[in-house]
C-alpha cells in the first residue's frame, strides 16, 4: 500500500524507517531541499541503501516506501516521479529539479490511471509506451500533460514537491511526533497473526525482546 513521510520540522528515526521498510520493501525514493535546490534519488531496494543516505538529508524532506500492486519491482517505478512540462518521461534516479518541475509521491491504488493516460495520449495521437508502467507513473504523466486538476480523478493521498522545496499534500495524512505520514506503517505481529489464531498465547512487545534479547 506504500507509505510516505513529510518531514518539515523532522526526519524520521532509524527505527521510523525500519518499521515503514517491514511491510513497504518494493524499493525507496526521498527528495529533500539541500539550501539551493531540491535534489531527489530513488532506486533505494535495500534498507542500508536508506538508512546510509539518512545523515546528508535536510528539511524540508519527503520520503516513501514502496509496495508494489501495479507494474514490476524495479529501481525506475520507485518514487518520486518527476511532473515536468519538458521532460515527464524521465525515469532519472537521482537529480535536482529546474524551475516549474515538481515531484510527485503516490500512497494508493488507482486501476484507472493508465486508462486515463492511454485516452489522453490518443486524443494528442501518442501512444504509451508500457515499460516501466505503473499506476503511479501514469498520474504523473498526467499532472505533467494538464496539471495538478488531474489529481481530482483519484481518492489517493500524493505528496507533491515542487522546485522551491514547498510540499502540496493531498488527501488525508495523519501526524505523528512531527511528521506527516500517509497510512499506519508499524508492524504488529497481531495483525499478521490475528489473535489468538492456532490457539498461541500472544505475548507483548516487551515481553519477546526480555525473553530472547531482542
């Protein structure tokens, strides 16, 4: 389902990102401004990846994590994904946006986006080109092709940033400790497991890092 941080008067904890990598491990992507410019890498598909990048971030900051439900695990359909007039295709990893580009984050599930951008594409006589295609990729190429209004079609929650390091949120982000997150990313062995499912005597938190040293 993804998750996204919004960090503007913080970045999350070494643990914040373990816990948000447990059930969102399809691959990582931060943009953050670094005095000058926004700079942004994605392609992150191991934790170390996140965590050792983690020291040179400043705020304002936007991170996700990834799970994927359309198009493959790959480095290019992790996010952000670049909403810009000259060049929407880009699937660049790493670089720092120019003057009217944003960068779009994406926490949802939308079956309708490549339909949307297919009929678009027909009516300007374009094809899509399907290789690294995801839900999420396609409403970028359509804010890109006619702007933020497209993000009307969708119940997602997005997270935009745009080249002077002001964050657009939208849809409903909840607050914690000072950042803003776009779903519940904490891993609860209860709601892998259930509750007392195969008859098990569920423990708390405490209980199993007393007991084995966690």
């Amino acid at each position: 389902m993804c998750v996204i941080f919004v960090c503007r008067s913080r970045l999350p904890t070494e643990e914040e990102l373990r816990q948000a990598w447990v059930r969102n491990s399809d691959g990582a992507g931060v943009a953050w401004w670094d005095g000058k410019k926004v700079r942004w890498q994605k392609g992150l598909m191991r934790l170390s990846d996140v965590l050792e990048l983690l020291p040179h971030l400043n705020l304002p900051c936007v991170l996700h994590f990834r799970a994927a439900t359309h198009g493959g695990v790959t480095p290019e359909l992790t996010h952000p994904f670049i909403v810009s007039v000259q060049r929407p295709f880009s699937l660049a990893l790493s670089g720092t946006l120019k003057r009217g580009e944003q960068l779009l984050f994406h926490n949802g599930v939308e079956n309708n986006a490549m339909s949307y951008l297919v009929q678009l594409l027909a009516l300007k006589g374009q094809r899509l080109d399907t290789a690294h295609m995801s839900d999420s990729r396609a409403i970028a190429l359509l804010v890109s092709m006619v702007g933020t209004v497209a993000l009307s079609l969708f119940n997602s929650k997005f997270a935009l940033l745009n080249w002077e390091g002001d964050i657009e949120v939208r849809g409903h982000f909840y607050e914690e400790n000072g950042l803003l997150v776009s779903s519940h990313y904490k891993w609860d062995y209860r709601q892998t497991y259930g509750y007392g499912q195969y008859g098990l005597c569920l423990k708390d938190e405490e209980w199993w890092k007393r007991r084995f040293d966690l």
